[in-house]
C-alpha cells in the first residue's frame, strides 16, 4: 500500500480549497507577554533566509490553525466550512486557552516538509548497526523539533564479551553517554534543545550504574527512569533479593537487594531529580497499552506521559486549565462543557 507524500497531500489539498488566506483582520489579537514573545521570535516565528521574522504571533497562530483545518478538505469539507474552523482554533489559541506541540507550531504551514509529530520511541538493538541507526533517527528527529524515548535495556552489560570482535561491550550507559553529546551539538543548529528519556529494566546488570549515571553530570539531555516489574515490588514489600538477568543470554546474571535498589533510586531522585519510575507490567496489563497482541511496551516518550511502541509517535498538546474555571454564586468550579468542547 503506497501513502502519499506530504507533497502530495498538500497539492490536493491546495487543489480544492486554495492556499492559506492573509489572517482575516477582524479575528482578535492575543495578548503576548513580554516573555511569551522573546520564546516566540527565538523559537517558533518564522524567518526568511536571512534570518528575519517575517511574521508576528497573530499571524503564526493563523498558519497553524489554517493548515491544521485545511486536512479536512480530504474528508468533504469545503473552503468556507474550513475558514469557519481555522477561526474557532485561531480564537482558542489566541487565548491561550489550547496550545499544540512546538513542532506543531514551528512547522505547520512553513513547507519545510518537516513533522508535526513531537515525541517518538526509537528501538535500540544490540548491536553496533542497531546502536548508530538509533543515533541517527534521533539526530533527524531533534532536527525538526522533536523528542526522543530510549529502552537500552536490549543491550548487554559492561563487560559482557563480544564474540564477532573478541572485545568487551561498553554497556548501556556508556553507549547512553554518545545519544548525549549528539543531543548536545544538534541543538547547536536547531531552534532548541532534543528531550530524551532513557529507559532500563530493574533486572539489568547495570542498574546501579544507570540509576546514578546522572549524578555526576555526565549525562546532561535525558530524563531517565527505571523499569519496574511486579517481581521487583513483590521482593521489595518482602524484604529479599531479586534476579539480575543478562538480556543477550537470557540467564541469571546476580542478585541484589530490592530495598537497596529501590532505597538507591530514591536517593538519585533526591539528588537530580531522576530516576523515575515506569511501571511497566501495570502499563501492559492495562488500557495503557491499548494494543497488547503487538507485545509489551518497552519506553515511553521523553517526559514519560505516554508509552510507545518502536517507532510510534504522540502528538500532545496543552489545555490551560486556569481558563477554565467559572464562578457559580461565589463558587469557583471547573467549566466541564467548555472543557469537553
């Protein structure tokens, strides 16, 4: 089955409804802090070839809400209908009360060809092919304004030996330290830095080396969290020790305290703010995982909201819940119609 390109859907589109409008004057202004514009004109306005911003924020939220509403010219609707729901998104961003994602507001509407897609899960095999192809999947997805999601648990431990090399693997983290500092320079050329999260099981080798890889600031541009398995609370709420298991052979690598472990990660968290936890035979015995015959979910997205398959991607947006408060005879509540719409 052939998809269309990007390309390709933008011509049909263009085809039977135009191209974007100027923003229709009588649509109102938004009210930009001083803050909110010195993010905008650095990361998100756009600017020609030279380098200058070409539009202010009012026209930005129109390319979005246009080229956004535009896609639904494939599914029947006309230009006016269209016009009608590019306002409606205009106003709902203009008061900032629905923001998309910033790849969303960076490149809808430029042509750049590039995703609005923000957050991506990428696999990492192990092997040395497998290692640098998510390393430059990575390095693309930065570029455009995206994120990244790790499992390195595939990888074998430090130490372990490699047959095809007759050497000795590096382990996770220190393959980790290398998707850091290629972070670090892509954002050098992008409008803003890569997010990351790093993920390994509590049954890993490394474990105690990945739950303080942070603390002395080697590890810079990743959140990272540990796997948390039942096996692992059970021993933890009965006081034992659980199974390290090397993931290459499969076998029993050692033993360690779940409470030291669980006491370490807390004591990281404390320090750095990292690790956290994903508890991930919860994720993939519940709706979390709405398609559990693909097989367990391994990672999340880079702030951990919501787990992914190898290759998925999330789109998140923001809802301003501040805006939607109402006051009913001297109460404050929630204004659930305006929230459901």
């Amino acid at each position: 089955m052939k998809f269309p390109t990007y390309q390709e859907v933008k011509e049909e589109i263009d085809k039977k409804v135009g191209r974007r409008p100027t923003r229709p004057r009588e649509l109102p202004k938004g009210n930009w802090t001083e803050q909110a514009l010195k993010v905008l004109e650095e990361r998100y306005l756009t600017k020609n070839e030279k380098g200058e911003i070409i539009e202010d924020p009012d026209d930005m939220v129109w390319r979005v809400a246009w080229e956004i509403a535009s896609a639904e010219a494939r599914w029947g609707k006309n230009k006016k209908q269209i016009s009608e729901t590019a306002r409606e998104f205009y106003e709902l961003m203009a008061r900032r009360e629905f923001l998309p994602n910033s790849p969303t507001l960076m490149n809808a509407g430029t042509g750049n060809m590039l995703q609005y897609s923000a957050c991506f899960v990428l696999p990492v095999e192990d092997s040395i092919e497998g290692i640098f192809d998510a390393l430059k999947y990575q390095a693309l997805i930065h570029k455009s304004g995206g994120g990244t999601g790790f499992s390195f648990g595939r990888l074998r431990p430090g130490g372990s030996r490699v047959k095809s090399s007759s050497g000795t693997a590096s382990g996770p983290v220190s393959f980790m330290r290398i998707f850091d500092a290629a972070t670090n320079e892509v954002k050098q050329g992008g409008k803003r830095r890569g997010a990351n999260m790093g993920i390994l099981r509590v049954d890993h080798p490394d474990i105690m080396d990945f739950i303080h890889c942070k603390e002395e600031g080697g590890i810079t541009n990743f959140n990272i969290s540990v796997t948390v398995t039942d096996k692992f609370m059970d021993a933890y709420y009965k006081d034992k020790d659980y199974k390290l298991v090397d993931p290459k052979t499969g076998k029993v690598a050692g033993k360690l305290s779940a409470k030291k472990v669980f006491d370490e990660i807390a004591d990281g968290a404390w320090r750095t703010g990292d690790p956290g936890l994903v508890f991930v035979d919860r994720i993939n015995s519940s709706v979390a995982n709405p398609i559990p015959a693909l097989g367990p979910v391994e990672a999340t997205n880079p702030c951990g909201e919501q787990p992914l398959y190898p290759f998925d991607a999330c789109n998140l947006g923001s809802i301003f819940l501040t805006y939607f408060v109402k006051n009913v005879n001297g109460k404050r509540e929630v204004d659930w119609q305006k929230l459901k719409k």
